[in-house]
C-alpha cells in the first residue's frame, strides 16, 4: 500500500523580551539553578501576575509578518497539570482565544514548487521550569530559571507531507523570528524548539490517521531523523496488522529512535479555564498600526528585491537572504565597492561563509568586514589585483594584517598590468619550452593553458590574466 504522510508542527519559541511574562524577574541564559525565580515563578502565596506588554507587541508583530488575524481581545486560561517543575500547579496559556489567528508561511523546499503553509493560530504562554536527572545518585533536581520565561507557541496546520517539508517550514519560521528580531532563535539554549505531530494515512483517503507526538526537538537535524523514523515506524505497525496508538513520545538521537512516553493528553485533560488573576488582552488599532510600522523589509520581499535589484539568481539571492545579517552585510558591501553585485555575491556566498564555517563562528565575529570586503573587491575591480591574489589578500585581511591596501602594498602584489612587461615574459617562456611550442602549432590546443600557468608562475601570478591571454594568443599565431 502507498501511505501518505501528513505532519503538523508546534513550535515554540523563546521571545526576546528582558524579563518574564509575568514577573520581573531575568531570563538571561546560564544562571546559577534557581537564582531567577522569583515569588511569582514560585507560585508563592498572594502574589499576582503581571503581563509583560513587550511580549504582547512581539507576539504582534509574528502575527503580521504571518498575514495572520491579530485578536482584538484574547483570554489567559489555566492549562493545569503537575509536575514537579511547575510549581503553581498550572501553567498560564491562551485555549480558545489566542492573540494570533490563522496565517500562513510560504516554503520552498529543494527541488519543489513553492508550498503554502497554514498557521492555525500563534499563542503567549509561560515556559516550565526544568527537571535535572543527572549527578543526583537517583534523585532528580529542579531548576525554576526557565519558569515564567515567555513564549510564542506557533501551531501549523496538518499541511506539511514530509520530513524535508518540515524541516523547510522549521528553517523558514526561525529566519522570521530572527528577522522581525523577537527571538535569537538559539536552540542549542532551547530558544526554538518543536513538537512533531506525524501520522500517515493510505494515498486518497481524506480522513485522518491516528497521531503521535514526539517532543522537543531542538536541532533541524534531528525534527528530520525523528520524523523519518517515526513514519517507518508508522507503517510497519498499519502493515504488521496492528494499530497505531495516540501517544506523546520522545526522540533517542544516539540510538536514532522514538520511544512511547506517555498516553497522548486531550484538551479536556488539562481542565482549561480562564485566570482569574488576568484580564482579558485588548489590542487597541493604534497598537497595531505602530507595530506594522516597525516591521523590517521580509525575508521574501527581500529575496525579490535581491533578484530584480542587483541581478542575482533566486538561489544566490536566498542565501544571501536567510539571515538579516548576512543580508545587511552583502548590501554594505555592494554600497561601499564599485564592484558587479553578482561579484559581491560570490564572494559573501563563498570565501566569507567559507571563512566563517572553517572558524566555527558566526558572522557578526567576522574577522573581515564589509567595508573591508568592499575594499578587496574594488582592487580587483581597477585591476590592482587579480581573483587569484585576491584570495591571497582576503587571508591577510581575516587574520588582521590591515586593510586590502596596507596588504596589496606591504606584500608587493599590484598586478602587471605594463603590456611591454607581460609581452618580454611571455616570450621568455615560449623560448623555454620550444617542444610545447611545435605541439601547440601542430594542432595540440590543450597546450595554451600550460602556457598561461608559465607566464604567471614566472611573475607569481601577478600579471593581469586577461592580458595575458590575448597577448599569448596573438603570439601563438
């Protein structure tokens, strides 16, 4: 039997704001255990929440970048359950009226059209604290930091059919939330994670499978492993003759498997009803109007403008686009240089994010900046130097010899550009090598390239390549 796959996506995302969603208290990452929990993330006795409005226009602001419907009033609910990292007992969320509505999210997955996602709905609520199972010889530690820190829960649409549409879908919300710059996205620190939903149903049937859950995957790597996984799994259980059951499961990376966790929870499970110690959220239109205002220039827009601005292709275009950094630094660079933009391009797309991955690093500790990269270029543009030399100088820039100039001078590389000069050179090598001469003019043309890597290995590649050519070529004749 052919199975289709259908997955929906339940991300969550850490927003940028200073303190918690409801208390003061800091979410910067690393703190000792329990250092930033104070009586409200406590759940202590008579204290009361109070909403963090900058976590509101954040939330805002996704929902417009996602063409979404912004409520113009949504409820705090109590999501109630317990475990032991969540002190109140409940968890503070939105159920039935969520501040962001349905939206959508457009990808393009390698190789396939462009696909239409749809957003069911975006949500505020408050991040749990964390239970730790390790160095504790059988117990378990609690560390409360994480309590109260403020979250976006971003629910798909069952649109996706695969694990690379999901994985697309993951790569392009997190370029959003960076662009729109509401989280850091850092998953390492848990600042984007994912919930898969994956079930399959046989090809052309209309109803839905049965679903399982697995949680918390915070690595691309791993939502695309865990899913794979889970649909063999899936298939192998429908076509075993057994029944798939509704469950919420975890992800092995090391021994690359998900494994039952626990019976799937329904809503009715987690007894939802409005807080009481919250008001309702009224988002007044002057609101929304200052936050569409602040809103940058899109990653797809951009991407646009990138193909129909400077003449690049789409490919080109989008990775120059998949971070606003990346984005802001090849237009600094195509600001500053007089050279082709498609030139600028390659180099960004290939010896910066060459130099920067060999690092390790990210592009904001780039050892080269764009003003420099703009000076490198312009050398190359009026023939100071060649792409080969260039290469040479961008070495000596990244590991902090000065500018394009001060390397160009200090190291003696100008190009020779001195017709005479690269003519006296070229006749010397074709006084060398008579043998190669007489192949060459016998009809061996392969041999003009050997002839070319004389002349510039004899003045260490400085002569201009171009001249190079066209006086060879008028010489061989």
């Amino acid at each position: 039997m052919n199975w289709e796959t259908v997955i929906g996506l339940e991300v969550h995302v850490q927003l940028a704001t200073c303190s918690k969603i409801f208390s003061g208290a800091s979410i910067a990452y690393g703190a000792e255990p329990n250092t930033q929990a104070c009586a409200v993330d406590l759940g202590l006795p008579g204290v009361l929440p109070v909403l963090n409005k900058e976590a509101v226009r954040m939330a805002v602001k996704f929902g417009l970048a996602v063409n979404a419907q912004i409520a113009s009033r949504s409820v705090f609910a109590r999501k109630n359950y317990f475990y032991p990292d969540l002190p109140k007992g409940y968890q503070i969320s939105q159920y039935e009226l969520p501040v962001v509505g349905p939206g959508s999210l457009d990808i393009e997955p390698e190789g396939t059209d462009v696909r239409r996602i749809g957003i069911t709905r975006a949500h505020l609520e408050e991040d749990a604290g964390k239970s730790l199972h390790e160095d504790f010889h059988g117990m378990s530690g609690i560390d409360l930091n994480r309590a109260g820190t403020p979250l976006l829960e971003i629910v798909s649409e069952p649109d996706l059919r695969s694990a690379k549409e999901a994985v697309a879908y993951l790569k392009k919300l997190h370029t959003l939330v960076r662009y729109i710059e509401i989280s850091d996205g850092n998953m390492q620190e848990g600042s984007f994670r994912c919930d898969a939903n994956v079930s399959i149903r046989p090809e052309g049937q209309a109803e839905f499978g049965t679903r399982a859950e697995i949680k918390n995957l915070n690595s691309f790597r791993f939502v695309e492993k865990a899913i794979n996984f889970e649909i063999e799994r899936q298939i192998d259980v429908l076509e075993g003759g057994g029944t798939v059951v509704q469950e919420t499961r975890l992800y092995d990376s090391d021994k690359d498997e998900t494994r039952s966790m626990r019976g799937k929870e329904e809503a009715n499970d987690y007894r939802y009803f409005p807080d009481p110690d919250l008001l309702p959220l009224d988002i007044a239109p002057e609101l929304l109007d200052e936050i569409r205002a602040s809103l940058p220039e899109l990653p797809d827009a951009k991407k646009e403008r990138f193909v129909e601005t400077y003449g690049l292709s789409a490919y080109d275009a989008g990775v120059l686009t998949a971070s606003r950094e990346m984005a802001d630094y090849f237009e600094t660079v195509v600001e500053r240089s007089s050279a082709d933009p498609k030139i600028a391009a390659n180099w960004v797309i290939g010896e910066l994010t060459g130099a920067l991955n060999k690092a390790g690093i990210e592009l904001g500790q780039s050892q080269v900046s764009a003003e420099q990269l703009a000076g490198l270029l312009d050398r190359i543009a009026d023939n100071t130097i060649s792409g080969k030399i260039a290469k040479e100088v961008f070495d000596a820039i990244w590991n902090g010899e000065g500018s394009a100039d001060e390397v160009i001078d200090r190291r003696g590389l100008k190009q020779i550009t001195d017709t005479g000069a690269i003519e006296a050179v070229i006749d010397e090598v074709l006084a060398a090598n008579p043998g190669q001469l007489e192949q060459y003019r016998a009809g061996k043309d392969k041999l003009f390239g050997f002839f070319v890597g004389q002349v510039m290995k004899k003045t260490q590649g400085k002569a201009n390549p171009s001249q190079v050519n066209q006086i060879l070529k008028e010489k061989l004749k």
